[in-house]
C-alpha cells in the first residue's frame, strides 16, 4: 500500500474550498475523499461483486 501524506491532501483539498466554506463543505469533501479511496482499495483486492449479481439479489432488472 502508498504511503499518503494526510497533512499535504488536506491542504490540497482546503486550497481547492471557496473562501466562504462551512465546516460541513470540508467534512464533505474528507467523506467523498475518504470513500473513493476506499471502493479502489477494495477493488484492487478483489472485494467487488458484479453489478448482475447485486441486481439479481435485489431483485432488479436489467
């Protein structure tokens, strides 16, 4: 697994705020950050499961 400099990508994304952000605006942005680099870690190990075989459990067509 990358080592990630928390302290730089934090600073990256307040750079990347309006100057007239909330606090919920940033927690936002962590979440989102945070769930993306989740789902790829999750696929680059193999945790996926096929879209066909999510709708198949839900009973969702196609």
């Amino acid at each position: 697994m990358q080592t990630v400099n928390v302290k730089k990508e934090a600073q990256d994304l307040l750079k990347c705020l309006p100057e007239d952000a909330t606090w919920d605006d940033l927690m936002y942005k962590i979440y989102v950050r945070q769930a993306i680099e989740a789902g790829l870690e999750d696929s680059k190990a193999g945790r996926t499961v096929d879209v066909k075989e999510v709708r198949s459990r839900f009973g969702l067509t196609t």
